[in-house]
C-alpha cells in the first residue's frame, strides 16, 4: 500500500499533531451540487445510484474535485442493512426511506438473520474497492453503516416517524422483541463494517440519527450497549494502518461520557454541544468531530466563515478536532457558501495548531 | 380569595415539604379522552375551542374529573399572541398550526406591535377567569404562553419545519430582523402572562418548543435571553400568593444551569434528561417538572407504573419535584394508562417525602 498524500483526517482522529484542523462534511456528496442531480438523474433514483459502484464512485468524488476536503465518504445508505435482510428498501418523494415489508409479527424478528456482505451487499464492497483506486491515496475513505437501534427504528415503524411510537411501544411493552432484533443488528453491522475495512474503509463511522430520541436510560440499553459490541468487534487495525472509529449520536450531547466509554476513537457531535465543554467533558479520551448547525450554510460567506471560526475557538489549542457540521449539509446551501467553510478551517485553523 | 384545597403542586413549586409528588401531564386536555374530541366536534374546530371560553372551561375540567391531578392548565395554544398580531392562526389537518401571514418583508417586521391582553386576547382571560371559578380553589391553575424565539419560529416559517431554515437563515444573515422581532414578543408574552396572573392563573409557564434545534450559543443569544428578561418581568406574586414560573425548553438538558441562572422558580425537563443528575447540576436553585418520555404511556399499566417509579427514583428523596412527561401526551395514549401514572406517582411518590 502506498501511502496517503493527506493522512490528516485519520491523525486528528488518534489525536495526533497535524497542522491544520482537517474538515469533511456529512452528506457532501448530496443534491446541493448540480453535478450530483446530474447524475442521479441518470441513475433513475437514489437507490440504483448506491446499488451501482460505478456511479457511487463518480458522486462520492464530486465534492473533492470542487473543494480540497481532507476525506472522502463512501456514497451509500445507513439501511443497506435491513435491505439485504430483505424488507424491500425504497424511497417515496419527499418522504425518506421507506421499507415495503416493515417488522409487524413475531416470526419475522425471530426469522431475521445477519446478511452476508460478501453476497448480499457485495456492490457497497465493489464501491470501496473502486473509490479507494479512483481517490488514488490523495486522502482517506470513510465506511459507514447505521446503528442497530436507527436500523431497527425504520424496520420496525416502516419509515420516518415523529414519535417512534411503535419501536418505543415494543421497548417497554416486549423488550425481548426488541433487543433480538438489535442483536441481529448488532452483528450484522460488524460484519459488514470489518468488511469494509477489508475491501479498502480507511475510518469507519456508524449514524445513530435516532438514539437522541430514547431517554437517557432507554440509550444505553437499546443504543449505546449495542454500538459499544460494534466497537469491541471491529478490525481497528488493517495492513499496518489504524482504522478509527467514530460513533455519532445525534442528540446525544447529554451522554457524551458514556459514549466515550466504549472504546471509540472518536465522538460525532450536533451542533447543539460547546465543543469546548464536551472537550472537557471527555478529557483525552476520544476525538471530536463537528460541529456547525448546518443552517449556517444557508446564509453567506462572511457568516460562515464567522461562526466556523467560533467553532474552532470552542475547540481551542491542539489536536483531536476533526471540523464537520452538526448533521448533513442542506440540499439549499450555495455551494460558495461550502467553498467558504473548507477554505475558513483550513485557513483559520493554522493557529491552533 | 379562599384558600386551594390541593397546593400540592405550587409547594413543590416552591421546593416546599409536600406529602407526596404532584402530577400534572403536558396536554392533558387532549385526543386521547373521548370527551375531549366529543366537545371538539361540537366547536368545529382547534381554534373555536380556544376561543371560546365555555368550551375551554369545559375542555380543562375534563381530564381532572377523570384523574386526581394536581393541577390544572388552560386549555389554549402557544401561538395566541402571534394571532393577536394579526397574523392568521389555522390548524390544517395533520400539519399542525399555520399561520396565514407569515413575516416575510422587513416592513412587517418594523411594524409588530405588542398586542393589548385585554382586548385582543381577551376570550383567555375570560377562559381563566371562568376556568378559576368552575375549579372552585380544588387545584390550583396553570397559565401559559409559547417563548419568544418559538412564537418567531412560526411567524417566521409560517408552520412547523424540520430545520428551521428561515428563521436560521435570518439568525445568521439579518440577526437585527430577529432580535427586533424577539424583543416584540418577549414584551408581549410578558403583558399576557401576567394578564393572566391578573385573572387568576395560579402558576405560569414559557414553552420554549424549539429552542432545543439552536446552537449552544444561539439559544442564548436567540432564546433564553429573552426568556430571561420574561422573568424578570413576571409579576411574581398576586393576592398574597407566590406565583411561580416554570421555563421549559425541550431538548435543553446540556443548558439546564444556564435555564436555572435566569431566576424562574422551576424548569421543565424532557426525557433525555437523567433527573437525578440535573437535580445534582441545578442544586437548589429551582425545581424540576418532569420528564416521562410519554410513549411510556402508549405500553400497558404495568410498564407504566415501573417507568414511574425509575423517574421517582431518579430525583430522590425530598421535595422540588413534579412529576410530568416530556412532551405532550400522545393522542394514541389508552386513558387507563393515564389512570395508572397519576396513580402510580401518587402511591410511590409517599416514601420520597
């Protein structure tokens, strides 16, 4: 392997000396970039442009051709999961991910079994592999998958949902149910996460977008004690090299001590968090990643650049920040306005450093 | 004025001895009793039910004839004073409410004005006014009103949203638009509220409903400082009788001794929240109301009655506690799981006190 022209995206994750703070954005492959609809609209819709390596690779590389972003994120789902166990993954307009045959009786969770990535999910396999070659080691590629309780969420209410009023009836009416489910998750995410990082995923990075909506106890028994086994399973190491791993809560910012605890190298944070409180919060344990609401982004370069530099100032002097947004970059942003930001932490960054 | 029979509810308030913990739910007055939706039908609509203060009476009285609650509480919406501003409150069917002239020109904005409680908001005082009588000093009754920054963010958006891309848009390109409409509010949602303490509202409450979707340091700047400047305006006492002032941003548990520095007497806690914890956090500075995830009452009254008790627990021993969920009440809530929370916390609440 040779090695990567820019590895400061995987040295502030272990928290060591880097230059600048480096920055990736969560979604930068997304529909705010004319060039990505463009080839969406080729691909007929989302799901055929992530089932197909070819294109996957060609949208994942899109936000590096415009802007020097210090990593590159497989382009795929957090449900290609419970697709692969078969409960039909699609997507309605304006609605979100939707799944034809959502878990409704009992026989389906105890027939529910872990998929094999190798088989079932062989083109996010294929999509490594053919990103890693077409990044060409300029810098690192993220794996990702969701969460078992964000992957059970969708299996279980079919969609989208405000409340969560069917995965929480099964949490307190029959947690059995429930926690069988996440075990199946559970190992199939790690499976199919360490199989990423064989076929090339330099970090990998798992999306718990709903565990901010459980309470505090409820998350660390039906989110956080799974995601802490994801953790204790995967390959962190692989030809030679440190695979980070980074775990995001959204709404987490409460529980942040605990998720530190897993073993993690890194903590995803919303952009509700002072990120010098959570710093402190989690002393040099873990890395921070993010963390500005991406609504700044709506707005104008002198604004962004504005409150990007408050974020790194939160941060403060030193290693250990990896600059993001809060959550995925909004379908509306100008693109000039994300040139600003990247251009803004690479500049401003230097004196932190 | 006689004296209540249950002051349960303002002594815990006040972090006063009680015998046991008061309980109260957030929309208690709801869809999930059938009596509710049979008045509703008779009114037409949400809005006429506001408006009308017989209907209203009849409306608060209904949960507390079913349930021996602590307290009671108006029965009206967050978004009165908006209307009074002459922007159109509606409630379309499964979005939640509109509002039919939403701020969208400077012009608008220069032209708020703070609207007269007694004359364009006049059918609420009426409602308390009529509210107290049919309660007969039983419980005492809880007056209420949307913060400034949640008032803004539908006057802004002009419905509910998702990210709060408007109203976000202005904080960070036009900050001076928001403030001017901030300060606007917060003078209007202090002239109501102790219009309301004038017609007999025996407590007070701020529903900072979206507060929680801010950065750290937006929600100071945007949210609680107006809040603030609310309490310090409040008329905290009436006939002789504190009137405490309860502040309740949901999904504000990282800012909870910030909420407490504002001088209010209690804060309201969603379920993300350990209360123990934030009883450690906020000492006894003020009270906390809370914080039943309130899809707990969607399971069965066993499961019920656990989930209590851990809340129970949670805070501990001595006073300074009402009990609450953290969130209104789901209109899917089967009453006898109601029956059994309020029985519940009354029951095991005893060995607390």
């Amino acid at each position: 392997m040779s090695k990567l022209k820019n590895d400061t995206f995987l040295r502030a994750l272990l928290r060591q000396p880097t230059d600048y703070t480096p920055i990736w954005m969560m979604r930068q492959a997304g529909r705010y970039l004319p060039e990505y609809n463009e080839t969406r609209a080729r691909a007929g819709n989302f799901l055929n442009l992530c089932k197909s390596p070819d294109l996957a690779t060609e949208v994942t590389l899109q936000p590096l051709a415009r802007f020097p972003l210090d990593a590159a994120i497989l382009f795929s789902d957090i449900l290609t999961i419970p697709d692969a166990m078969g409960l039909g993954l699609y997507f309605s307009q304006g609605e979100g991910p939707k799944f034809e045959r959502p878990l409704r009786d009992e026989w389906e969770i105890r027939d529910l079994a872990v998929p094999d990535p190798d088989v079932h999910l062989r083109y996010v396999m294929d999509a490594v592999r053919q990103i890693r070659k077409a990044l060409n080691n300029e810098v690192p590629l993220i794996g990702f998958s969701g969460s078992p309780f964000t992957l059970a969420c969708y299996m279980v209410e079919g969609g989208s949902s405000s409340d969560f009023a069917l995965v929480k009836t099964m949490a307190y009416s029959r947690p059995e149910l429930l926690h069988r489910i996440l075990e199946i998750n559970a190992q199939a995410v790690t499976i199919y996460l360490n199989a990423q990082i064989e076929a090339g995923a330099q970090a990998v990075m798992v999306f718990d977008s709903w565990g901010g909506a459980l309470s505090h106890a409820a998350y660390r028994e039906f989110s956080l004690s799974y995601m802490e086994r994801i953790v204790a399973g995967l390959k962190r190491e692989h030809n030679g090299e440190k695979v980070p791993v980074i775990l995001f809560t959204k709404g987490g910012g409460l529980w942040l001590e605990s998720i530190a605890a897993t073993g993690c190298d890194a903590i995803g944070l919303d952009w509700t968090v002072d990120l010098g409180e959570a710093r402190r919060r989690v002393g040099d344990k873990v890395a921070l990643q993010g963390n500005l609401d991406p609504a700044v982004l709506l707005s104008n370069p002198e604004a962004v650049r504005r409150e990007a530099e408050k974020v790194l100032a939160s941060y403060g002097q030193g290693s250990g920040h990896v600059f993001n947004l809060g959550h995925g970059i909004s379908q509306f942003t100008p693109p000039e306005n994300a040139a600003a930001l990247v251009e803004a932490v690479h500049e401003l960054s230097r004196q932190y450093h």
